[in-house]
C-alpha cells in the first residue's frame, strides 16, 4: 500500500497586481514563500512576474506530471484562453484566481512543489 509523501516544507503563494505590459499583454506579481517545517528562521521570498501563457504551461506540465504518477487528488481546472477581451477586469481576474488556485493545489503535492518544473518556473523572468 503506498502512502503519501510527507511535507517537509510550508509553501504560501499570492498572485497579486496584475499590470498591462508594453508589449500588449497582462503580468501578474507572483510571491512565493517558503521554509522548512523543522527550520521556520529558513523562511525564503522570492517574487517574480509572470503572464497567463506562462501559468499554461506550467498547468499542462504539472498536470502531465500528477497524471503521469497517476495521483488522485483532483486537479483544479484552468482558466480557458481566450480570444476577445483579454483585458477585461472579469478576464483578468479570472486568470489571477485560476493562477492562484493552481499554485496553492502545487504547495501541497511534494510531487509537484519539489519539481524542477516548478523551480524553473520561480526563475526571475525580466518583462519590464
């Protein structure tokens, strides 16, 4: 019987501010904290910007990895692309929420949360 795998870390997450970037697309601030259970003085921050293409792929690549464990805790959807109104607050907010969700869901998988991918992803990306 396999059991589950035991955190050793706390995660919190917040996807705040979402910005209109120069470039004609929408960044959101991206906040990720962390430390270890044993060691709460260990408490590191890390911010980085990040766009909603940028949360899709991180979506499809841990949703391919959950799946391929064949885990069955429910993955949270994702907030569909769109085509027209991309920058209407209801749309903007939407992708915030579907980004957070989607954050908050990877903290407590250690599968996911100790991922490369996941790492990758908390990289700084510069868009401004």
């Amino acid at each position: 019987m396999a059991t589950k795998a035991k955190q050793d870390k706390i995660w919190f997450f917040d996807v705040t501010d979402p910005q209109l970037h120069p470039n004609g697309f929408t960044i959101y601030r991206v906040t990720c904290k962390v430390f270890m259970i044993n060691s709460p003085e260990s408490l590191t921050e890390t911010v980085v910007w990040k766009r909603y293409n940028d949360f899709k792929q991180l979506f499809k690549a841990m949703f391919s990895l959950h799946r391929a464990l064949h885990r069955r805790d429910k993955f949270p959807e994702f907030a569909k692309p769109k085509v027209f109104g991309i920058f209407e607050e209801s749309v903007i907010e939407e992708r915030r929420q579907s980004a957070l969700r989607l954050l908050r869901f990877i903290s407590e998988q250690p599968h996911l949360s100790n991922s490369n991918v996941l790492r990758k992803f908390l990289e700084v990306v510069l868009y401004f």
